[in-house]
C-alpha cells in the first residue's frame, strides 16, 4: 500500500524471482503508471500487478488469505482508519504471512509508532520484532491475528 514510484516494489520483484508477484497499491494511478515503468525497465513488470486503491479500500479482496508479506514503507501514519486498514491486511495474510512497518522520522516521532505498534497489537497483531533502522527510521515485523 502507497507504493509511490515502485522504488520497493521493484527490487521486491527481483527479490521473488519468476514465480512471485509484488501488488503494488496506491491510490495515484500516476504513481502506479511509474511503477509500471520501472518494472519495465527492470524486466519484471510479469512480477508486478498494480491496482489503485481508495483511502478506504484497499480493492485486494481476491487475494484474501494468499500474501506472505505487506511491506508497508513511509507509508503507515497515512491511514486515516488504522484499525479498518489492519483488518484488510489481516485478510490478505496467509497464517505464516507477515506485516513489515517501516515509518520515516520527521513525519513519525518514536511515540506516534509506539501508538501504531499499540494500534497492530490492538487489532491482533504479534510483534517479532522492533528495532531503529539507519537514518532514524522505525520498523517493525509483525505476525498476523490467529485465525
């Protein structure tokens, strides 16, 4: 979600080699445009399917239960109803599937991500692990709600 100009979308792609698929979501179709571009470019763009979303929906509802990973990068403090957004990814989750948050600083202070690591347990959420990344940023790996 909020994948912006594909610049984790398409190492992801290279990342999950031929038989994998990245989707890319925002709610920009430029942005998506881009994307596509990149993975052109790449040569991955039969890895990538792109799908503008809604800042209520995130349209994955056809891939219920088949997602290993949500990488949601710079982008979590945007959701303007955190707890609807983490219902959706727990949805898109397989049970072995994981949430990685990766917030920036200087829009996210270290308490607001506490406040969203609260919001993840909150909605069910385990956390496997939390630490600072280079440059000040915060990230997080979470496990999906037991079914």
């Amino acid at each position: 979600p909020g994948c912006g100009f594909g610049y984790v979308s398409v190492p992801l792609a290279k990342m999950v080699g031929p038989q994998g698929k990245v989707i890319s979501v925002d709610i920009e179709p430029r942005a998506l445009e881009r994307v596509e571009r990149r993975a052109r470019r790449a040569r991955v763009s039969d890895r990538i399917v792109t799908r503008v979303c809604t800042p209520k929906d995130l349209g994955l509802a056809d891939f219920a239960g088949e997602v290993d990973l949500v990488s949601v990068v710079h982008t979590l403090h945007e959701f303007q109803d955190l707890p609807d957004f983490l219902g959706q990814v727990a949805t898109l989750l397989k049970p072995d599937g994981r949430l990685w948050v990766v917030e920036p600083p200087g829009h996210v202070t270290p308490e607001h991500f506490a406040a969203e690591m609260e919001c993840c347990r909150l909605a069910g959420f385990k956390e496997l692990d939390h630490r600072p990344l280079g440059g000040g940023r915060m990230t997080a790996l979470l496990a999906p709600p037991a079914a």
